[in-house]
C-alpha cells in the first residue's frame, strides 16, 4: 500500500474515532442538563406569574366597570333625547302655521279672502303633520260607520239613527291613533242605538 493510501486511512479513522468519542460524551451533557431544578426558583416564578396574572385581572376587571358605566350613561342619553328625532319632523309644522296665520290676516284684503288664505294654509298644515306621523308609524283609528270596538274606541253617548244600524259608529269627537300595534290614544265616539 502506498504511503497516501495508508495515511488517508489513518485519517478517516481518526475522523470515525473522534466522532465516536464525542457520541459518547453527549449522554453525559444531556444528564448534566436534566438536573433537578432549583424550588426557590421556581417560587419565584410562580409568585411573579400570580403577580402577573392578578393584576392582569384588575385590569380586566377595571375595563368592565368602565364598560358598564358608559352603556348606562349612552342609555340615558338616549332615553333623555329620544324624541329629538320627532320633534324635529314637528318643526316644520310649526312654521307653516305661523306662516298660515300670517296669510290670514293682509292688510287691504277683504275677510273672506283673508279666512279662505288661513283655511287653505291650515289644511296644508295639516296634510303636513299627518305625514309627519306617517313617517314614525302613527295612525288615525277611523270607525265612522263601523261596529263599535271598545277595544279602541270610547263611547261618550248613544243616539238613535235610522240609517246607521245598531252599536255601530255615527260621529268622532276625537280620532283614535295606534302607534305601531299599540292603541295611542281611543278614539271617542258616538255609538247608533238604533232606530227611534
């Protein structure tokens, strides 16, 4: 064999050889790194993470409470200004019965077209303001000639009609209103007692 051959022999074997040898020395670090932990450490540990943890919960528990105050005081806020919304659409109704009232009295015009100026200014305020009610789902409850129905309508008197049958509507004092499927207000009524 050569002298070349001989020495790259020698050298894997020395290679192989360490490689084995720190194989070998590895249990022994691994067992060195297993050993028994320290317990003052580990109570240490714990009492910070207990320290951590409890004021983490203060924390949370400080959010809640806030959380809680600011729905209540946003509630009665809303509770406070909940007919903003429809006092607003009401406004207008307002200006155009100041602006009818105006109408109705010019300088140099006779009465009747004064009062026919205001009656025409009234009834455009009032087709306005029943929109109004529309819009936030208040109804007028109608009867005249109906059945009456004291569920929603409030008999003040009973007179005798022949043409209007019995226990049925003949005039309203005042309309009746249902706001959504809640009665707002009963309608008061005249009820038919029949003919004489």
């Amino acid at each position: 064999m050569s002298k070349e051959k001989l020495n790259e022999e020698l050298q894997e074997n020395l290679e192989v050889a360490v490689e084995v040898e720190n194989a070998s020395e590895a249990p022994e670090e691994a067992a060195d790194e297993k050993t028994e932990p320290d317990p003052a450490q580990e109570l240490r540990d714990a009492r910070e993470e207990v320290v951590d943890l409890r004021d983490r919960m203060l924390r949370m528990a400080a959010e809640n409470e806030n959380f809680k105050k600011r729905v209540e005081r946003e509630r009665l806020a809303g509770l406070k200004y909940a007919g903003e919304t429809i006092f607003r659409e009401i406004l207008p109704v307002v200006d155009n019965l100041e602006r009818a009232i105006g109408q109705g009295v010019t300088e140099g015009a006779d009465a009747e077209k004064n009062l026919a100026a205001l009656l025409a200014g009234v009834q455009l305020t009032l087709k306005s303001l029943l929109n109004t009610l529309e819009k936030f789902q208040v109804k007028t409850v109608s009867g005249v000639g109906k059945p009456f129905d004291p569920q929603q309508q409030e008999a003040l008197t009973m007179d005798a009609s022949d043409t209007i049958p019995a226990n049925h509507v003949i005039l309203e004092f005042e309309k009746g209103y249902h706001y959504k499927d809640r009665l707002l207000r009963a309608a008061k009524v005249v009820v038919s007692a029949g003919p004489k």
